[in-house]
C-alpha cells in the first residue's frame, strides 16, 4: 500500500506538471517519465531534502506534493484541476467529463509501468527507459524544465498580477477575484483599483484583453504584491536564442542557469495526442 501510495502521487504529479494537450504521444509520455525520474532522484537518501518535501529516503509522496516545488497541489488548484479526482474509476466513463476523463486513464495507463520501474526498479531499469544517457546523468538529473508550462509573464505591461483568491470591495457589496490576474490601478481607502486582465493562449502569441468589469471594486491590499517577476525573458527559453518576434513571454526557474542541461530520450508506445490511435513504438525526447 506503501508503495502504491508513492506511485499514484508520482504519477499524478507527471500528468498535470507535464503538457496534457501532448496526450499518450512520445513526447508527452516521456515527459511524464522524466518528471517521475526528477521526483526520484530527489527522494533518494543522500539527494532527501526536507525544503524539496522529502521527509524520508524514499518519501516521492512528499517530494512529488510539495506546494514550492509543484503549485499544482495549490489548495485551490486541486479543486478545479481535477488533479486529486479519483480518474481511475470506470463510472466516470460516463456524463459531461468522460471524454476527459477516459484521456486521463489512457494517459496514467501508458506511463504506469515506467514510473514504477523508474520509482522503485533498479539501474538496469533506468538504463532501459532512458536510452542513450549515461547512468550518472541519469541519477543526477534533479529538475525538468519545460518551459510552456512555466508562470505567464507581461513585461510590457504593468502592475499585472495573478490572483488565486482575493476578495474586492465596493461599499456593502463584494466580489471573490480567483484564479485570474488583474492589472492593479491606483491606491484607495480599502485596497487597489483594478481591471481584469484576460488572455488568450493562441498558437503564436498571447492575445490580451484588459475589461473594467468591476468598476468601483478595490481588491484586498493584502493581496497585492507589486513586485515584477525577476526573469522572464521570450517564451521562457535561455538567453542567446534570437526573435524575429516575440508572442509572450515566461518565467524561469532560478536554477535554470546551474548544473548541466540534459535531454533524455524514452523509447515509447505512441497512441496520439487524442490516446486513441493504434500503439507505435516511437522515441521522445525530453
């Protein structure tokens, strides 16, 4: 039960930190390995820090849930992402989420057996998942950087903040502001001015609109920070990479710069973006 615990935790971790659109493609199922990998090597004695969420050699439950490290386990995030939803259940098959769902089980099926070899099988194992990379550079590797998935940025705009739950004022009246930015205004007697601050994640760039939707709210001061994000240069990648143009911008890691970058490439079943295709055997890299 112990170890089954470790793996579901892992793998739901894999799944939601990874780029869902990809499906049950080779690239998307080894990404998913490499993140369980990262969890992995974070959770071995030697590499078990109590600031990643390792409590115990061993302990991928911590390592994989802790907020800092995985704000997918958010306590608001876990309500509407549908991370801690028990997918597994035949019964969901059915109803309004069942084409979701359906992808969600195809997703955890494909990966079950690396991650749980990569978790708790040996070098020969990893060797075996994770081709053509040495044994050292695959138990070092702490940290998967994809850089989609990092924090939304809009350096050319200002005072653009994200709210994950804050509460706007207007006389007796009140507004929950949650899971949305918003470009703060001036300074009032009750918190900040603000309008919503919507965007669209289109293929080639993020398309902004800004609504004055509550006119005469002002939002929790508590809530606001007024701080830019420290990096966020053009789609997350490093410096160095030239634009003809820039559709949005990401922010990076603060480890992004240390250590030694690695690709590592998975030899997998390919089933499509849509997990309903007829299994390949492809390669993906992450």
């Amino acid at each position: 039960m112990a170890r089954a615990k470790h793996l579901d935790y892992t793998m739901r971790t894999a799944i939601y930190e990874g780029h869902l659109d990809r499906g049950c493609n080779a690239y998307g199922a080894c990404e998913r390995n490499i993140i369980a990998l990262s969890i992995r090597n974070r959770g071995r004695a030697g590499s078990c820090l109590k600031r990643q969420g390792c409590r115990f050699p061993g302990d991928y439950q911590g390592v994989s849930s802790k907020v800092s490290q995985y704000n997918i386990w958010d306590e608001y995030l876990t309500q509407i992402s549908g991370l801690t939803s028990c997918f597994l259940r035949s019964d969901l098959g059915r109803g309004k989420s069942a084409d979701y769902y359906t992808k969600i089980r195809a997703i955890y099926e494909q990966n079950l057996d690396d991650v749980r070899r990569i978790l708790f099988g040996n070098d020969r194992d990893l060797q075996a998942i994770f081709r053509k990379a040495s044994l050292s550079d695959i138990k070092a590797l702490r940290h998967y950087y994809h850089a989609p998935a990092m924090g939304k940025c809009f350096p050319n705009y200002k005072r653009v903040e994200y709210m994950s739950g804050a509460v706007a004022r207007k006389g007796t009246d009140f507004a929950l502001i949650a899971n949305t930015r918003i470009q703060v205004g001036s300074k009032g007697e009750n918190g900040y001015g603000f309008r919503e601050f919507l965007f669209e994640e289109a293929p080639k760039q993020d398309l902004i609109r800004i609504l004055d939707n509550y006119p005469g709210f002002e939002v929790d001061a508590r809530k606001v920070s007024l701080k830019s994000p420290s990096a966020c240069p053009p789609y997350g990648i490093p410096r160095g990479c030239n634009h003809s143009r820039v559709g949005r911008y990401r922010r990076t890691p603060p480890w992004l710069e240390a250590g030694k970058a690695l690709g590592l490439q998975c030899k997998i079943r390919d089933r499509g973006a849509n997990c309903r295709g007829r299994a390949r055997t492809k390669s993906g890299t992450g």
